[in-house]
C-alpha cells in the first residue's frame, strides 16, 4: 500500500479527526423533513415542499437520501389500542432460567410472534427482559400470560406493572 494515498491506512489519531460515521450530517432542512414526517407521514411531496421552504425537486432528493440513509426507516399508520379491543398498556418483566444462546434465541423468536407485544427489549439489572404489550383489561392480561408468555420457553419469572395513562407517546424522537 503506497503511504503517501489519501486512503492509506494510519493510525487515527483523536485529537486531529472526527469521528467517522456513514450517516450524513443533518442540517436545519433535514431536520424540518423529518419533524413533519414526524407530525404527518401522508404529506405528499409538494406538501412537504412547501412546509420545508423547499422546490418539490430538491424535498424528494433529500426525503429520499435520509430513507437510503436508514434514518426513516418507514412510514406507518397508528393504530388506535383502544378502538382495537385491547385498551390497557402494560410492562411485563421477564427473567430466565438460563442464558444459553439457545434459550434466548427460542425466546426471541417466540416473543416476536405474540401479537400484543409492542415492544420487548433485553435489559440490564434483576430481570432480562422488559415487554409492553396491549391488552384487554386483567382478563386480556390474564390470558397473555398464562396462553403466551408463561409457554415461551426458558420464562422462570415474571413481574408486571399496568399503565394507568400514557402521558407521552412517540414513534421515534425527532431531532
């Protein structure tokens, strides 16, 4: 490898360089894309355009750099829980028996396959996983437990906190 390249491999030194990083910077009009995206994913482009101070050319060719970015990952539709049947929110902690990889690949696989998760997440501290879920008051509840989450393999324990209100809810933050 000839040293004198401009890509040649050196040591980095973090006093001189930035941090590298694959996502491009974000400026002020990236930012006004995404909070609108944010507020109202149905924008059309014009409507976007014209929110952001934006010709639509130039809007489309930024809004299309940040989905190949991976910084919009997608566009969805929120769902009313209520209006779905399952009106309560609650945190299910989950501790396993083992760690093996095996475990907790099969509980992975097996959480990710329940419908009323909303999320799951591995966590640090006493327990190792923490899931929200939408349910049917303590009936619905009673059932996810006892039909689902008790039947995934590896569970030993579980600890489960209702929500009595949602006092802010977003899909993602919004810079």
């Amino acid at each position: 490898m000839d040293p004198h390249r401009a890509d040649a491999a050196r040591p980095a030194d973090p006093q001189s360089e930035p941090p590298r990083t694959d996502r491009p910077r974000l400026d002020q009009i990236d930012r006004r894309i995404l909070r609108a995206l944010a507020r109202r994913a149905r924008l059309t482009n014009t409507e976007l355009a014209e929110e952001v101070g934006l010709s639509p050319s130039p809007c489309w060719t930024r809004v299309r750099r940040l989905e190949q970015a991976g910084i919009i990952k997608g566009y969805v539709a929120i769902l009313d829980q209520a209006a779905l049947g399952l009106p309560d929110t609650v945190f299910i902690e989950v501790m396993l028996e083992r760690h093996d990889q095996e475990i907790l690949r099969r509980f992975e696989e097996s959480v990710a396959a329940i419908p009323e998760v909303l999320e799951c997440h591995l966590i640090t501290g006493e327990y190792d996983y923490v899931i929200k879920a939408a349910v049917g008051g303590t009936q619905g509840y009673e059932a996810l437990l006892r039909e689902k989450l008790y039947r995934l393999p590896g569970v030993r324990h579980t600890r489960t906190s209702f929500a009595l209100r949602c006092l802010k809810h977003s899909v993602s933050p919004v810079p």
